[in-house]
C-alpha cells in the first residue's frame, strides 16, 4: 500500500471527525454560548451546506493547480477553521470557523479521490480510494465516541483543539508521503473539467449518489429515537449503538472498494438492494432489540459500502478530467444527507412515528435502485475512459 494513502486517510479521518462529533456535544456548545440547541444546530446544518458550495467552488477555482499543493492548501484551510472554532467567543465567530473548515471537505475528498487511484494501478482504484475513505469510517467508530468523551471532560474547545492537532499531522503526513505527480502534455482546465457534465452517466452517478446516500440518512439521523422511543433501548446505550453502526461503515467501505474494482455497477446494484432489504426489515422488526443491532451493522455495512463504487464511477465517466465531477459527487454525498433529514422528519412531523424515517429511507433507496437500473443498462454499449490514466497530475509520479 503507498504510505501516500495513509497519509490521505490522515486527513480524512480529521475532516470526518470535526463534521460528526459535535454532534454529540451539541448541549454544551449551547449552553456555552447561551443559544437554544436548534440554533447550535445550525453549527451542523451549516457545515454541510458549505461541504456543498466548497466542493465546487474550491474544486473549480483550483483545476489547473498543481494537486498536492491543493491538498496542503486545503488542509490549512481546516486547521484555520477548527482553530477558530475553538477559540469562538461568541457563536457567530463559531459559526464562521465550521464554515471556513467545512470549505475544504468536498474539494479535499474530490480531489484527495483522483490522487487516491493515480498512487495504484487502474485495477486498484475503488480499493485505493476505499482507503482513504477508511480515515472517514474510522471517525466515526473510535474518533467521535473520543471526541465526545474529551469534550465532556475537558470542555468542547477541547475536542477541536484536538481535531486541530490532527489537522498538523495530516499536513506533515500529505507533504511527506504523497509524492508529486507530473503533468502530462495534455492541459486541464476549468471548462474541460466541466464538459465531463455533458455526459448522461455523470448526471445518473450523481443521482443515485443523492438518493442511495439519501436513504440512508434518512434512516440514520433520527436513529435516537427509534432506538429509544421504539426499540426500547436506554439512552445511555445509543453511544455504543453509533459504533456498531460505524464498524458497518468501515466493514462496508473496505468490502465495497474490493468488490467495486471487479465490478463497479455490479456491485452498487447489489449493496442498494441489499440496502433496501435490511432498511424494510428494520422498519418491520424494529421493536425487536436483537433485530435492531443486526440492522445497525448491515445498515452501516450496505450504506457505506457504496461509497467507493460511487466515488470511482462518476471519475471514469467524467473521462479525462475527473476532478470537478469527484468534488461534485461529495456535494452530492452531503445534499443527500440533507435529503433524508428533511424527509424523514416530515414523516416525524405527520405523526407517523419514529419508524417513519425508516420507511422513507427504504423508498429512496428504491429509487436510487431504479435510477442505478438505468445507468447501467444505458451504459452497456459505452467504453469509458478508464483505460488512460487522468490527463493531468496522474499519468506518472516523481521523486519528491
């Protein structure tokens, strides 16, 4: 494995951890700066609004620039941010440092994706950017349960002081070990990154990324209360639960990426029906505790399993210039996200119960299922360009 990959992982995991754990520490951001929890909410809300526009924006204004400064670059831009955060004395100031560290989310996983699988061979891929997505996985299995305990113990500034440390070492990881990579003859810019949109696939992968992802979310987000209020767990035990849920993550990511790089439409049909089957029978037996924790772990597993596949099939058919197309699809991730939020609470607010996020889940996972349907029989009959390596800063690496 090219340490490169370690080091992108690095940096995942710190990106994945400042976007999840406050979360958990939500109470005493609130009570810190005096706001209702709704509005600290919105130290949520707003990070994943701006994964959105930093996807594109940064993506785009950087197409021509060299990638693993880009990276570097990014990286600041997230310390800066959970620097901030920390040290916010009111909660504008906080909401300005989500914010800025939120920036650099979509255009460092769009743009860590394309470095991902230039460091391996084109059989490797989806495995190569399953590992850096592994830093992401693991954020959410051993990072935010820590995360939270330190918050808890030493104040939340605390845990983004920390989150800021990791930031350090990613960089120095990213600068060490992620070698330069040369350009090819062929230049990339801005308007050729976006003629890779003119193709129908790309639109079809960033479909089924919003509704797969979607479907899954719409599930997770209110996972709190079916736990409690339905399944019947004590509220001390929803912690414990999250990490079963994220050991399905990492199990998940690192299945998916193995099996994507055999078969990438193969396999993202087969984890969205399997998908659609355990969402279904949660919903059915989530009254039931055994029942439950299985679901958790396949949830998580299935979900998150599709990610790789996902991330690797919107680069091969962008063609030539993969970057803006990966950056969009992380933006994609996250309005996804936004969607099954929204709907599920709807169903919450129409009184249809705590399982009603489920149920909404299973028929946007349905859907990503018949749209994914679709993109691999219209793509049969097409050769995308997976055969050439990326036309800049991937076709051969140098000592660095």
């Amino acid at each position: 494995m090219p340490l490169g990959l370690l080091a992108l992982a690095i940096g995942a995991f710190g990106i994945g951890l400042t976007e999840f754990v406050i979360m958990g520490l939500l109470p005493e951001v609130a009570a810190d700066f005096a706001v209702t929890e709704a509005a600290a909410g919105w130290l949520i809300s707003g990070y994943a609004l701006s994964v959105v526009v930093g996807a594109l924006l940064l993506t785009a204004a950087t197409t021509r620039l060299p990638r693993k400064a880009v990276l570097l670059s990014l990286v600041v831009l997230f310390i800066v941010g959970n620097a901030l955060t920390a040290l916010a004395g009111d909660y504008g100031v906080a909401m300005i440092g989500r914010i800025i560290a939120a920036l650099c989310h979509g255009a460092f996983f769009g743009i860590g994706s394309v470095v991902a699988a230039s460091l391996v061979a084109p059989a490797r891929k989806a495995g190569a950017i399953a590992i850096m997505f592994t830093g992401l996985t693991a954020a959410n299995v051993l990072g935010v349960p820590f995360g939270t305990f330190i918050g808890q113990q030493f104040g939340w500034r605390a845990t983004f002081w920390a989150i800021s440390g990791i930031g350090v070492l990613a960089f120095i990881g990213i600068a060490v070990l992620v070698p330069v990579l040369q350009k090819s003859g062929v230049q990339v810019s801005l308007r050729s990154e976006l003629k890779a949109f003119r193709s129908g696939q790309v639109w079809l992968s960033l479909l089924v990324t919003v509704l797969a992802y979607g479907g899954m979310f719409g599930a997770f987000t209110y996972i709190a209360y079916t736990l409690t209020e339905v399944s019947g767990f004590a509220s001390g035990s929803v912690p414990w639960l999250l990490v079963l849920f994220g050991a399905g993550l990492v199990v998940g990511n690192w299945l998916g990426g193995r099996l994507a790089d055999r078969s990438i439409d193969g396999t993202l049909i087969f984890f969205i029906a399997a998908l659609i089957v355990v969402l279904g029978l949660f919903g059915l037996f989530a009254g039931s505790q055994p029942a439950t924790i299985v679901a958790l772990f396949l949830m998580g597993g299935f979900g998150f399993g599709t990610v790789p596949g996902l991330q690797s099939r919107i680069m091969i058919y962008a063609g030539q210039a993969p970057t803006l197309a990966s950056g969009a699809n992380i933006g994609a991730f996250n309005v996804g996200n936004a969607l099954g939020a929204w709907t599920g609470g709807l169903g919450i607010a129409a009184g249809l119960g705590y399982t009603s996020p489920i149920w909404i889940g299973t028929v946007i996972t349905a859907a990503a299922l018949l749209v994914m349907v679709i993109a691999k029989a219209s793509a049969k009959d097409l050769r995308p360009a997976e055969a050439e390596a990326p036309a800049v800063d991937e076709s051969a690496v140098a000592a660095h």
